[in-house]
C-alpha cells in the first residue's frame, strides 16, 4: 500500500468578466479495492453551489455553478489517497477465452457494448494500415499482445507536452508519429477496439518518483482500459509502458476524450483574452510539509 498526496491547482483568468453556466469535475476518484480516499478537500472561486452524483459509467462528478460575474475561476482538489496495486506479472490466466480474437460472453458484451464500437473515422486507412503491421499470430495470447502494443506505442511515437487541446484522432497521431498521453491513450483505445476489444479512455494522476522519467506528470495524465475475460478491466498506459501500475491513479472513464475531461462547462459573455494555468502535484504523505 502507497498514500499519496494529490494537489491539482487549475487557474483560469479572463480579461473581461464573465459569468459561469455548470461546470463538470472529474476530479476525485471512487473508493474501490485498489483505491481508497483518506482525504479530499475542494476549493473553489468564486463561491457558488456545488452537488455530487455519480454518472452513467461510475465516475464521481462535482456539478459546480459559480456566482459571478468574475475575471478568474480557480479550482483547486487536494485529496489523500491509499493505493493498493495488484502484481499483473503474477497472474496466471487459465481462461482460453482470453486468447486472440478475444471472445466476451453474451452478458459481458450487452454490458461492453458502448466500448466495443470505434467512435472515430479512419478515411484514409492511415490507423489501419498502422495496426495491421503489429497484429501478432492466432494464437498469441491476448495479454501478451496488448503488452506488445502498448510497448510499441511507447517505443516508437515521439512524447510531445501539449496542455491545451483535445486528443487528436488516432489516425492523425499514426500519420504524425507524436503526440502527448491523452493521444496515445485515444490511439490504443482505438486500435483495439477494430479488433473487437472492449476498450476505455482512462484520466487520472501519474505518480513519478524522484528517480524515475516518466513521461506525463506533473499534469494530468491519460491511458487505456482493456476489459479480458478472467481479469476484467487491465489497465495500459502506452506513454510509460505501464501494465496494471501503481503509479497510474485513475480518476474517470469513458467512451471517448470529451467525457473524461477533468474539468468541462461553459462561460457567458466575452472574455477577451484568456489564460489557463494547470499543476498538479503528486506525492507520498509527508513530503509536501517536509518540503515546505
């Protein structure tokens, strides 16, 4: 077990004042077996009302309305958390199901339906042509291929820091060779499910210690879901090549990018210039006040 302290401060500022409709935040993850919320704190500016409910796919949401008019929106989330990784390495997977082309039973597939279908277009068969170079034998077996891919997108795709922007389609990130987290999450996601996996668009944190050179924190982070039989929902992160990670803390899932954005609403008025400020910082319990 890991406790981790998470501080994700988002700044908005606008020259001229502008007033709030609902904003959407995704930024506190649901209790589970391998997460637990010790702490969490919300501090928002302007003041205005806030509810919480659970969306259609699990996900906790804050529902926040600002009182303006205002020249600025912070929102800042400040959560302890105990996480609790399970070892995929020592998994051993009995089920012939979980082998390529993978097979969902009729139940698991009214459920996965959502995630099986793509929901972006490949007009020109860039994606296609990428995934078909990288499709492995009959009869490999399909964590071993999901592993392969994920090492491969990592491997060779240039990382690009892009704070400001949606994920691009997975198509163009073929043709570009680059792209940042959320593009090699929306790739992945993508690519598999024209292979007939039940795949999801995963945000969350990156825990990266001192030492190591992960690509992604400080920020937050993207990556992919892949429901197997005999182990459920596994994660891959593509940008680290990471399997069933400690170090990924996952916050929200979804069909695609747009439904999973951290922090989504709309303003009034014309705001002339304006400025987005995000950091997040993530580290064990302790280190913030020794480092103060």
């Amino acid at each position: 077990m890991t406790r981790l302290s998470i501080r994700h401060e988002t700044f908005y500022t606008y020259e001229r004042p502008v007033s709030f409709a609902t904003h959407r935040l995704l930024l506190r993850p649901r209790d589970t077996h391998a997460i637990r919320v010790v702490d969490a704190v919300m501090t928002l500016s302007p003041r205005g009302e806030t509810r919480w409910i659970y969306d259609a796919l699990g996900n906790s949401v804050c529902c926040f309305t600002p009182q303006g008019p205002s020249t600025t929106l912070s929102i800042t989330s400040e959560l302890v958390i105990e996480r609790y990784p399970a070892d995929l390495a020592d998994l051993e997977i009995e089920d012939p199901q979980t082998a390529t082309p993978i097979v969902y039973t009729p139940v698991d597939r009214a459920v996965l339906a959502p995630f099986l279908e793509p929901a972006t277009a490949d007009a020109d068969g860039d994606l296609l042509k990428w995934l078909r170079n990288h499709i492995g034998g009959a009869h490999e077996p399909a964590l071993e291929f999901l592993l392969r891919l994920n090492q491969t997108i990592h491997d060779t795709f240039e990382y690009q820091g892009r704070d400001l922007g949606a994920a691009q389609e997975p198509s163009h990130t073929v043709k570009l060779g680059a792209g940042t987290c959320r593009d090699f999450a929306w790739l992945m996601v993508e690519a598999l499910r024209r292979l007939g996996y039940a795949a999801r668009f995963v945000t969350g944190y990156l825990y990266s210690p001192a030492h190591s050179a992960m690509r992604g924190a400080g920020a937050t982070h993207a990556w992919c879901e892949v429901f197997l039989p005999d182990l459920g929902w596994t994660e891959f992160d593509p940008t680290n090549a990471l399997a069933e990670s400690g170090d990924l803390i996952p916050v929200a899932m979804a069909r695609t990018p747009q439904e999973a954005a951290p922090i989504s609403g709309s303003i009034y008025g014309d705001p002339g210039a304006t400025n987005l400020s995000v950091h997040v910082d993530v580290r064990p319990v302790g280190s913030l006040q020794a480092a103060a």
